[in-house]
C-alpha cells in the first residue's frame, strides 16, 4: 500500500495554532463507521452520545495518562554560535550515569561527534554543557548527547520547552503547559501529547461516569513511534520504533472483566488503541499487566481484536496516526469525513476538533 494514499488537502487556515479559549469547547464528528453516517456534535455531547449508542452494556473508555515533559531544550555551539533545538527522547538503557540522552536534531549529518553545545538561561548563565557522542545505532535524524551533568525531570521542567509539534508555527508559553497536558496526566515520560485526551475536562469526566462510563487509565509514552513521519513509499517499508506501555494488575483485570461482560471498549487516543491492541492476549482472552514495549503499525488490512470504539483527533497526511484510523474505520470513509471536515471549517491536529468513531 502506498503511503501517497493517504495525502489529503487542507488548508493552512485550519491547522489549529492555539487550544480553543475553554477546555473541552471543541466540535466532535461522529462517525458510524458501519453506516457512514456523520453528525455534527460538540466534545460536551460525548456522555448523551455513547449512552444512546450503547443502550446495552455500557461502555469502558480508555485513557493514556502519560504526561509530557519539556523535552525540547536549545544549545548554543561552540562560542557563540548558532542556536541548535535538542528534543531529549529517552536515556538509553545502556547508560548508568543519568548523563546521556537520545536526542532528534535537525539536520543532524552537521552534528558530529564532538560537537559541543552550552544551555544558558535567558540571562546567560550557563545551565549545562553537552558533547555529541557516537553511539547511537539507528542514525538518521538522532544523536547521543552526553551532558556535564544529570539532566532530570526537575531540571527540564524548569528549564525546558513544551514539545509543541513542528505545525504550531510559534514559540511554546506557559499557557501551553497547561493545555497541552490531559488534566489526568500522572507519570512523566511523552515527548508529544495523547492530545484526544486534551478534550477532556474534570467536568466531562464526571458526566461520563454519572452516565454510567466507566473510565479506565493506562500509560503509553509517546515517542517516535507515534509522531515521526512516514519517509518510505510503501507503508510496509516504514520501521516503526518502540514505544513504552505500562498497564497495573488492577486495570488489566478490570480491561479482562469488561471484555467477558460484553462491554465496548473505546480507546481515548491512538496510543490507548496500540497498547490495548498490544496488550490483548487473544488465546487466554486477558489483557496482560505490566510493563512492555510495542512497535506495533496498525493500517488498513489489519484486524482489531480489542477496541470496539475510537475517541481521536484529526490527523496529519500520510502519517501512521492516519493510518490507523483508515484501518479502523476504511481508507475512503475517513478520507471522505476528513474532506467533509475541511469543508465544515472543523481545527486539526493537536489544538483541533475530534471525532468519534463508532
């Protein structure tokens, strides 16, 4: 399958630049992806919603908690020269020091090892040095960096940036750590967003359980798997990296125990489909607990074992979150409806409207 086959036109107008002025006050496009049918609804419609289209067992919904970390952080070269942006991915597992990190950097065939870099704060104090360093087996756009010191999570979230995506074409605020974090994000480790839950509210939150939703937490953090874009022709020549899950004994068991009741499953977020997808132990009929690693790619032709319903945002052309979508509900469906949402003046991306996927 070609990746061109998932190219689709949309103005520039629409990509979202900033969250909507509230929380949760986004459009939500329903879909019925046995019918075709669409409906025009608003996110605060979502609990009325899944109640009238499940009068049966009700619905489980499936959150990733993850939270993001400020992971993009930018150094200076050598003496005075030229600012270069880092986004810090993971420390690689190899490295006992808590000094080095893996790092994408544009154009990174000009960053060679032994490039040296300062990170000063705005009065120019320097904060930390750090050395490219060889090692790093997947080359491409990644670099080791080692730094003179640990950087941690204290450190980054002082000093660091939001990760805001290349599409939001201004500098990250501090508005934006805030709204570009889900009100239920609990362990640190994402270097994007599982934005469809950025729709999300305490309040909403409360009326899907008076609805009698129940809500279920698992973490994925978001890495390359998720947002590096499709470069290969044919999809099945785009290697897809791994990515960390984490699901708790209890919510696996509670996963299990809806799966047995006939109660759907809806994923919040393409991530929370590839960890229930990974998850899902087919021949026992549970959802195994704990932690594990997936490089799963999910695109039309495959088949879904575990998640009856998608909460998601709109996504970018040709990207593997595209993909996945076309795989759950068809290429030409999702096509259609995202042709249908430029005309309606729907917001993509991660600031963006929704969609529900039934």
């Amino acid at each position: 399958m070609r990746t061109a086959d998932f190219a689709f036109d949309l103005p520039r107008e629409l990509i979202a630049q900033t969250p909507p002025l509230e929380r949760g006050r986004s459009r939500l496009m329903v879909l019925d992806r046995a019918s075709g049918r669409r409906e025009h609804r608003m996110v605060a419609d979502l609990p009325e919603l899944l109640r009238a289209a499940f009068p049966g067992p009700k619905p489980l919904l499936v959150f990733n908690n993850s939270r993001v970390r400020k992971a993009r952080i930018f150094g200076i070269a050598g003496e005075g020269g030229a600012a270069t942006e880092f986004l810090l991915i993971n420390k690689p597992d190899d490295d006992s020091s808590g000094r080095t990190w893996r790092v994408l950097v544009r154009r990174a065939k000009r960053r060679r090892t032994g490039s040296r870099y300062r990170f000063t704060d705005e009065a120019g104090r320097e904060l930390a040095a750090a050395e490219i360093i060889a090692g790093d087996r997947s080359g491409g756009e990644f670099r080791l960096l080692r730094f003179d010191r640990p950087i941690d999570e204290p450190w980054l979230e002082r000093y660091g940036h939001v990760p805001l995506p290349p599409y939001i074409k201004r500098p990250d605020t501090a508005a934006d750590s805030e709204r570009y974090q889900t009100v239920y994000a609990a362990q640190t480790g994402s270097v994007a967003a599982p934005t469809a839950g950025l729709h999300f509210t305490r309040s909403l939150l409360a009326g899907l359980e008076a609805a009698g939703l129940g809500a279920a937490f698992i973490t994925l953090h978001v890495g390359l798997g998720t947002f590096l874009p499709v470069r290969a022709g044919r999809l099945e020549d785009h290697p897809m990296h791994g990515e960390v899950y984490q699901i708790d004994a209890g919510t696996a068991a509670a996963l299990t125990q809806a799966r047995a009741a006939g109660r759907p499953l809806i994923a919040v977020g393409t991530t929370s489909v590839r960890t229930l997808e990974s998850a899902w132990d087919s021949s026992g009929g549970t959802f195994r607990a704990g932690e594990g690693s997936t490089s799963i790619f999910i695109y039309p032709g495959y088949r879904f074992k575990a998640v009856e319903g998608l909460f998601t945002n709109f996504h970018t052309p040709e990207s593997t979150l595209l993909m996945l979508v076309s795989a759950f509900a068809g290429k030409d469906l999702i096509l259609d409806s995202y042709a249908e949402a430029v005309r309606q003046g729907y917001r993509f991306f991660s600031y963006g409207d929704a969609m529900l996927i039934l």
